[in-house]
C-alpha cells in the first residue's frame, strides 16, 4: 500500500491510526456525516483507545449493542449520534466479518475494477451512493488503490486537482478549500429547495 498523505488537523497518532489500520479508515468514513471531518476521522483512534487495543472487527460485530453505545456516548462522544453510529459501526463490521473475514483491506485488496470497487462499497450499511464515491476517491487519491477506472467510479470525488471531499485533504490550505466547496454545495441545495 502506498504511504497515505491525507493529513487531517487531528492528533498525529490518530492519523498514524489512519494510516496503517484499513478499519480504522473505514470507520471514519463510516462517522463522516453530520460531524466535521476531524471529528470522524479522529474518532477511530479514540475508541482504539477506550477499548485498549487496536481495533478489530470480529470484536466489534461481537460487541454487546448496550455496551457498545457506552463507549461511544462516554464523553467527548465519538459523534452527534453515538447510539446509532455505534449500531452503523456495529452492522459495518458484521459485513466485514461476514463477506471479507473481518479484513478491511479486502474490501478493496482483491477488487478487478473500479467499478467492483464502487459496488462492494456501496454494498455497506449506510454507504450511498455519494459517500462510497467519496470512500473510493480517498482509497486511490490517498493509499494508491488505483484499480482500472477507479477515477470514472469515483465520479467528480475522483477528479485530479478537485477539492470535494476527505480524499483532497493534504494540508491546512486544502482542507479550507474542501470546506469552502461544501459550503458552496449545502447554500446551492438551500437555494435550490426554496426555489422549488
């Protein structure tokens, strides 16, 4: 796997985290709505923490829900909704369990293209459309998992040179861009919804 150069503004060994733990990335991708990206993306490492080791996701399908919507809620909460993003964590790695033995890395490891790459992604609890695009423009802008036509199943997320979403964060500098192109995005929809 290629070094990762994502470079979020979160404590270094959260992005360490990121970096050589494929469920790790996959969770935060999981946690990145309706919280600011730092946040999600930081949250894996500190639930490595509360739990005291690395992650794993045949523990956490296994997790008792109760217990499980504990260590998220336990304060500074992992997110806005620790008790249903806990259950999303939960059914993610059931999945991971289920279809890939509890490895991360073979959601996308063994994939023919692009396209393969986008459905099993997508196939995800929670992963729509947009967030798997998102999901698979990270994969091969970030970590080199470039499969044929990654750009095209990426849609624009997989454009060179864009600042759309977590997979064009690099420094301070891109992550304002890709705020501001949210932004951009969320008034766009407003204006459009009171418009129609």
């Amino acid at each position: 796997m290629v070094r990762m150069t994502l470079v979020l503004p979160i404590d270094p060994e959260a992005n360490r985290l990121l970096e050589r733990n494929p469920l790790a990335l996959l969770l935060g991708m999981v946690l990145d709505q309706q919280v600011p990206m730092e946040k999600a993306f930081s949250s894996p490492y500190v639930l490595s923490q509360r739990l005291g080791h690395e992650l794993d996701a045949a523990e956490l399908a296994g997790y008792d829900p109760e217990a499980l919507v504990a260590v998220f809620a336990q304060p500074p909460a992992l997110h806005r909704f620790p008790k249903a993003m806990a259950a999303r964590v939960q059914e993610v790695c059931q999945v991971l369990v289920e279809r890939y033995d509890g490895d991360a890395a073979l959601l996308w490891s063994e994939v023919a293209d692009g396209p393969e790459l986008l459905r099993r992604v997508a196939a995800l609890p929670g992963f729509g459309k947009q967030k798997a695009q998102i999901f698979v423009a990270l994969l091969g802008k970030r970590f080199g998992v470039t499969p044929q036509d990654w750009r095209q199943a990426a849609g624009g997320y997989g454009d060179p040179g864009a600042y759309r979403s977590v997979a064009d964060v690099t420094d301070a500098d891109s992550l304002r861009q890709v705020r501001e192109y949210k932004q951009q995005m969320k008034a766009a929809a407003k204006a459009k919804n009171a418009g129609g």
